[in-house]
C-alpha cells in the first residue's frame, strides 16, 4: 500500500473550493475512487463536481492528516 496525495476542487454551491486529501491505497487510480466515494457521500457530490488536480505518492514522513499518522505510527497499515 502507498499514501496518497490528492488536490483538487469540487462545487460548493455556486462556488469551487479547493481540498487536500490523502488516502491509502494500491495505486492512483484506487485513491482517487476513494476520494470520490468520500467527498461524493460528505457532500452528496457527483463525480462531475469533483475536479482532480494533482495525484502524488508521498513518503509516511510527509503524511499531515492526523488519522493517518496514528495508523502509522501503531503499524495498523502496511507500507
């Protein structure tokens, strides 16, 4: 499994906002269906409101998000 670094924009009302996001996952292609599953479900987003940008594997000392650290940090994932 590798971590994931996912930027982009989706529709917030008439607006476009930008977010980060990372995921664990097999390759790109499965993060970024996870992250349309996750964003789409909190938003009730469709996939065409939801704008990919940039797609990158980071190392486990670049990780910012705080749920994924503690995974992490007790070996609950499989780098």
């Amino acid at each position: 499994m590798k971590i994931f670094r996912i930027t982009g924009t989706f529709k917030m009302g008439p607006h476009w906002q930008n977010f980060t996001k990372e995921a664990i996952a097999t390759n790109e292609k499965a993060a970024v269906e996870r992250l349309y599953s996750d964003i789409g479900g909190k938003h009730r987003l469709k996939r065409t409101e939801i704008k990919i940008g940039k797609v990158k594997a980071i190392s486990p000392d670049e990780v910012t998000d705080l749920v994924l650290n503690q995974m992490i940090e007790h070996k609950m994932v499989d780098l």
